[in-house]
C-alpha cells in the first residue's frame, strides 16, 4: 500500500516536472480582429470605457466568467486592460492599425510572467489559457458591434444626391437659440413670398443654425420651390449643386439633433471627406403643431464630396 502512494506521489511530482519545463517563463500570446470601421471611430470608442457595456459580452462593469476587466486608456491609438482573477492577475494592450480608409486591424496582446514557483507556474499557465478564450469572444462581440455605423455613431446614414436645387432663403440673426416661433416666423413669411409669386414649394422648410458667440446665433430658414423666383428684400433664391448629399432621420428635440450633428461631423471627418456647403435640417414635422419634442421627426443632410 505504501508503494502505491510513494508511486503516485512520485507521478505527480514527474508531471509536475514536466510542466514547470514546458511552460515558458514567460507567456505571451496576441489575437486580432479586422473591423469595418475607421479608426478614429473605433479610438474613440475604445477610449471611453463608459462605451464599452453597448457590446461587452459579459457582466458590467467588466466581468466575464470569473475574471475581472479593468480599462485604462492609453493614446488615441492604445488601450491598457489588467485581468485580474483571485490573486493573480495580467496586462495586456489593445492597438488600432488602419488598413484603409474604413477598414481596422483591432489587435489585443497580453503577456505574464511566471512564476519560479512549480505550483504556481502551472496555476499560471490554466490562467492565461483560459483568459486567451475569453478574449477570442470578446473580440468577436467587439467586431461585430463596431462593424455597424449605426453603433458607432448613433444613426444609420444613406448617400443619395441633391434633387430640391431651386430655394428661397431668408438669413438673421438672434440673441438666443432659434425657438420653435422664431423659425415659424421666418418659414411664414417664405411661404407668403413664394404664394404672392405664384411659386409652389416642392418639400419641407429647411433649417441651418449657426452659433456666432456665447450668445448670439445666426439662423437661416429656406424652402425648395418649383421655379426661379427674382427675390425681395431679405428673401433670396439660391441654387444648390445636384452633388452627393448624406441623409439620416432623427427622432426628438434640439439636443438629440444637436448630438446627431456632431456625430455628423465626425462621422465626415472620420472618413475623409469634406463638404462643399453647409448641413442643415428637413422640417418633417410641423414643430408649431407638435410640442412634444420626442415625437418630432427631422432629417439631417450633410452635403459631401
């Protein structure tokens, strides 16, 4: 009986052996994933830790089985994660290389020291085994998350081109942000131009509002109509180019579209293209008759090239 306990403990100490020789003293391992997305869009995400939860596959914030995530941003371009499970723990870095204008290499490298000691060298090895996994699924959560625009930039956008070339427009300026009856006035007084003209309008109101200072805005209300009309006074026509044009819909009030336009601006600036005239807002519902801003529908349109 006593043989057969020296031999099992004598088996158990050969494996051992043979694991302390065959695990590295240092373990390193890297994973990458290709996203359609740019990178200024996907640093910019990868650089909130906040942004993290809308695709992390586990538990916020940021636990995934047994094992704890902790972010801590880096560069533009870097990303530290520590892992931590008990007492052990490991760092890693994310990195951003750009293969194109909308195509990303998302790339996750971890690496850990192990430990002289047997036991703890192979609780360090089922360690960064598993913690390989976990990062395998959390990238693919990753890639397919941040593969959609809409994720990344809160809205669906379609590129379509200018057809209501022919507008009457009419400019100010203010001391506040354009209300809901400032801009109806200005639409009424288009919309009495373009009937004293025997003019039709083919679409909604349009809508620009541009912050001078702290306290003073410039507005301009402008409407398509079928037909060149000479202008009077404040009232001008003005011609757009039929060129190529991006279009969302939003939902509600100033705030939603105000954040929809900055994503706007970075959405164009992310890949690289510039525009040619100034962005502006498709009245779609008519704001004098519906208060409640949640139920108000506007489209954006960003003039690209």
């Amino acid at each position: 009986m006593k043989r057969w306990i020296v031999f099992i403990l004598l088996l158990i100490l050969v494996v051992m052996a043979i694991f302390y020789l065959l695990i590295p003293s240092r373990l390193s391992f890297k994973n990458s994933v290709t996203v359609l997305a740019t990178q200024p869009a996907v640093s910019r995400h990868l650089g909130n830790p906040m942004q993290w939860s809308a695709w992390w596959p586990g538990d916020t914030p940021f636990t995934y089985d047994d094992q704890q995530y902790t972010i801590h941003p880096l560069t533009l371009d870097a990303t530290n994660v520590v892992i931590t499970h008990n007492n052990d723990s490991l760092s890693g870095i994310i990195k951003l290389y750009p293969l194109s204008t909308d195509t990303i290499s998302v790339q996750w490298e971890f690496a850990k020291q192990t430990s002289a000691d047997p036991i703890q060298r192979v609780k360090d090895y089922f360690f960064v085994k598993h913690t390989r996994k976990q990062m395998n699924e959390i990238m693919e959560s990753m890639k397919e998350f941040m593969g959609s625009p809409r994720n990344l930039y809160g809205f669906e956008v379609e590129q379509t081109t200018v057809t209501d070339t022919l507008l009457v427009a009419i400019k100010t300026w203010i001391d506040h942000y354009p209300n809901t009856n400032d801009v109806y006035k200005l639409v009424e007084r288009l919309r009495n131009y373009i009937r004293n003209e025997g003019a039709e309008e083919v679409n909604q109101p349009m809508l620009n509002i541009l912050q001078i200072d702290s306290t003073h805005y410039q507005y301009m209300v402008a409407i398509p109509v079928n037909k060149v009309l000479p202008g009077e006074g404040e009232i001008q026509m003005k011609r757009m180019i039929p060129g190529n044009i991006l279009v969302t819909e939003i939902r509600g009030g100033e705030a939603s579209i105000d954040a929809a336009f900055h994503s706007f601006d970075n959405l164009v600036k992310d890949y690289k293209r510039k525009s040619p005239a100034i962005p502006f807002q498709l009245l779609i519902t008519n704001r004098q008759e519906v208060r409640d801003t949640s139920k108000w529908i506007t489209k954006l349109y960003y003039p690209v090239i």
